[in-house]
C-alpha cells in the first residue's frame, strides 16, 4: 500500500488519502453527511477490537461510534471502564489493525486534507 507506519499513525500518500475520503464521500452533500459516510467505511472495514495503549495503559478499541454531527470516537474498554476517545487523538497500535487507513482518511478530512 505504499505507506510508512510508526506507533500512532498509519502514513499514506495524498493520493491515497484523496481517494479513501473521495470514495467514502462521494455522495455527501455536507460535513455531517461527509463524516456518516467516512463512520460506515470505519465501521465497516476496521479491524475490531484490537489493543493499543494511551498513556502508557493498555487498553482494548471495542468499537467506533458518533459523537455529535461530525466526530468519530473510539469505544476503548480497560477491566470493566468504558471510555470514549476521539479517532484524532487515538494512537494506533504497530502494526496497526486492518482497516486502519479509514482512521487516517477520517483525520485527513477532519483536517481539512492538509
């Protein structure tokens, strides 16, 4: 896939990411349907669940869910705690879970594609 990983993130090209936002966006006609549809790619292609750490702790990414119009967050689960972070402030395990590129894609578009 042409990409360089390091903990937290998955690196890919511009191109790429175009494309994956391209194709999970392709027929939103606003912010809020644009973030459902890059939420169903997630949903329907990440890995799930799978561990990664925060803050040193380990914990277990249960699932991914919608909080308000346009944020994405993951469910992480740690002994019987749940608790919500967002996909922008999630680090990734290494290697990551496949389907991890519709993350990056969420955040390339979270960020204006920049």
């Amino acid at each position: 896939m042409g990409s360089a990983r390091k903990r937290g993130t998955l690196r890919l090209s511009k191109a790429r990411l175009d494309a994956l936002v391209e194709e999970a966006t392709v027929d939103a006609y606003n912010e809020s349907e644009q973030a459902t549809g890059l939420y169903t790619m997630i949903e329907d292609n990440l890995r799930l669940p799978f561990e990664t750490e925060i803050l040193g702790i380990a914990i277990t990414v249960e699932s991914v869910d919608m909080a308000g119009e346009e944020e994405i967050v993951a469910v992480c689960k740690r002994g019987r705690k749940r608790q919500t972070i967002s996909l922008l402030d999630l680090p990734l395990p290494s290697p990551p879970p496949a389907g991890a590129e519709w993350i990056e894609a969420y955040r390339y578009w979270r960020r204006g594609f920049q």
